[in-house]
C-alpha cells in the first residue's frame, strides 16, 4: 500500500509519500494551488503505483481550501480520506510531547494516520456532490440569522416611533406592516396621513383582510401616540424594512434550489410527517454518505450528540451532558426535527411523553426523541423505504 499525506494551505500543498513497509517514497514536496501543481503530485503518485486501490491519499478538511484538491483526486480515481483536523491535532500530540507543528510534520503525520487507522472511511463521490446541498443550506442559515437581527432592529426602532402599533396587529413581520411602515416610518407620519391613501395601502397589501376601520384604528391611535419624532430612526426604519425584503426574496430562490436539489436525492424522509425540504436538506447534507456510518449511534456521535463519558478510579460522571462535537447544523436539524416530529406522529408523542413521565426534563427528552428519529433516518436512507406510521 502507498500512504499519501498532504497538508492543505491557501496557496500551496505540503505532500509526503510513504508505503506500507515504512519506506519514504517522497519526502515532504511542496505543490502549488494550480492545476500544474495537482498534474505534479499526480505525476509522482502513479510513479510508485498505477493500481489505484492500492493507494490511499488523505487530507484535512480545511473548507474551501482543500475542495478543488479534493475533486482532482476523485476525478483521477484515487481513494481519498478526508480527515477531521481535531483527530489529526490529537494523533500528532500522541506522537510527541514537545509542542512541534509544521506543514511539513502534519503531512508526515496525515500519511501516518492512514497506516494505523483502519476504520478510516474513504471520501465518496456522493459526499463530493452533497457539498453543493451542504454549501446552500449553510448560507440559507446565514441569511436567515442576518433577517432574524433585521426584524429585531425593526421591533426596536416601532418601539421608538410608534409603540402602540405592536398591540394593533398580530405580528410587525407582516407584508401590511412593513408596507405600512414603509411609506409611515413613525407615528407622527400616520397620523397626518390622508384616510383614503392609508385604506387603500392596507387593503392592498393585506389583501382585503384589513379595510376602512382598521385604517380609522390605526390612524386614531397615531394621533394619540407616545412615540418620538426623530427622521434618523424613520429612515432605518425605512431601509431595514427595504433590506429583510430583499434577503426574504434571496432566501425564497435557496430554498427553490434546495429544493431541487433534495428532489434528485431521492430521499424518503420527506414521508415522515414533520419533516420538511428546509430541515430534510441540512440532514442529507451535513451526513453526506449514510453508507459511512455502520450505526445509528455513529451519526449521533458525528453530529456531537452522544453523551460524553468520565471515569477514573472511583469517580465517574453523574450526569453526561452531550459531546457537542461535530457539526452544530446537523445537531441543531436534527434537535428542531425532533420537535415537530413529535408533534405530528403518533409514535413520538406517545414516546415523548413516556420520558416526561421518568420525570425527565423536557429538553432532556426531546433528545431521546432526537435519538429515536436519528435511528429511524438511518433506517429510511439504507432501506431507501417510505415511512409507514404505527398504527
């Protein structure tokens, strides 16, 4: 076997090569970030051997630094193994006391995880193609925690102009709101609003469910409201509205192509009740390749779920509190799944509340939840079965 080890950077690849014997093939080379550097390493690797299975060539994963590496390797054939930098920093350290770390020892130190970890799964084109599904669903996360603060600088700033306004409609985040406001950044501005401009505003863009009276209401209680005048707030009023408008419509053409996306999957987690294409598509992504996991309980482990254990001696952990380790999306997927499962199948609310009735806390059994749905989509993805609920 032909061990290759390389430590990825922005600009340039640190390779070593080294066989099953101990025999270095390759010191430590460096290539760089371009497609004559990827013909280089190749050109050296098919050097001491063209039988790709006989080859294993690892890499930490680094984000977008090692991806163009990592699909020339694939589309050449060779088997790659795409390593956590957390268990590379604790195999390094079990190697040395002395606090050592270079690109050149960590590409000794990948090639030489290769040889002793046989448990190690190779990184599978499936994987390679589930990096776009994994590349949407964290930027859709991305913009939709930039539109939570948006609405949280919009709840503030009608606090400030007009504070009564909260109390008149059942939420601020409504397409009639922000139209409102938009034109009515304050309450000084409604109440010197012509009756028959702000009607038509709120019949339009409520879509007749707000009429005459409830523009009589509005402007009445703007006429005798506390909120300040102060044109500064109006108008980030005015464009903080503007800009959750334009992130809602960004966010709505992700969710099309995340949609798209998971409709070529063929996944039949979409039969479990609960389970929408938003939570369906950050499980598929950030798992990748379910054929990696022998278990259920190892999706749990690599999604940091699994409770974490101490003992020494006489002394061992009360309570275990969870890992968290791994990835936070796919955890906190599959914590919110849980959620809505439960509420929408039987099986799950009736095991829910068995937990409750331990005298567990909620938070604690809807992990258990979370573990029972984890075991049922692992079950889905291998068998490649719709979900048939208990009768």
């Amino acid at each position: 076997m032909v061990f290759v080890g390389i430590d990825v950077a922005k600009d340039k690849h640190d390779c070593f090569i080294i066989n099953s014997e101990g025999i270095v093939l390759y010191d430590v080379f460096t290539i760089t970030n371009t497609i004559d550097g990827f013909n280089e390493l190749l050109s050296k690797i098919r050097a001491v051997s063209s039988d790709s299975s006989k080859i294993k060539v690892g890499l930490e994963a680094t984000g977008h630094y090692s991806y163009n590496l990592l699909g020339f390797l694939l589309n050449n054939g060779l088997p790659t193994y795409v390593l956590n930098p957390l268990h590379t920093n604790l195999y390094r350290k079990s190697l040395s006391i002395r606090k050592t770390k270079t690109d050149k020892i960590d590409a000794r130190v990948i090639a030489s995880m290769l040889m002793s970890c046989v448990e190690l799964k190779p990184y599978t084109s499936t994987l390679y193609h589930k990096e776009e599904l994994k590349s949407l669903t964290r930027y859709r996360f991305d913009k939709v925690s930039e539109r939570a603060k948006l609405k949280s600088s919009v709840a503030r700033l009608v606090n400030i102009l007009f504070p009564e306004l909260e109390k008149l409609v059942p939420s601020l985040h409504m397409k009639s709101v922000y139209a409102l406001l938009s034109e009515f950044p304050s309450a000084a501005h409604i109440a010197d609003a012509h009756l028959t401009r702000l009607t038509n505003l709120l019949y339009t863009a409520s879509k007749g469910h707000y009429n005459r009276d409830k523009a009589v209401q509005i402007r009445e209680v703007a006429r005798h409201s506390i909120g300040s005048v102060m044109p500064a707030k109006s108008l980030e009023l005015r464009h903080t509205i503007k800009l959750i408008e334009e992130l809602t419509d960004e966010i709505d053409e992700i969710e099309a192509e995340i949609k798209r996306i998971v409709d070529e999957c063929g996944t039949t987690l979409l039969t479990v009740p609960g389970l929408s294409y938003t939570t369906v598509s950050v499980i598929l992504a950030e798992v990748g390749d379910f054929s990696n996991f022998e278990t259920p309980d190892k999706v749990l482990a690599f999604a940091g779920m699994s409770p974490s254990t101490y003992q020494s001696g006489q002394l061992s952990n009360c309570y275990a509190h969870m890992e968290k380790r791994g990835s936070k999306y796919l955890r906190c997927a599959l914590y919110n799944a849980a959620k809505y499962v439960y509420t929408w199948d039987k099986t799950f609310s009736d095991y829910l509340a068995k937990k409750r009735a331990e005298g567990k806390h909620y938070n604690v059994a809807l992990s258990h939840a979370a573990k029972k749905l984890v075991r049922l989509i692992f079950a889905l993805e291998r068998s490649h079965l719709p979900y048939r609920p208990a009768l």
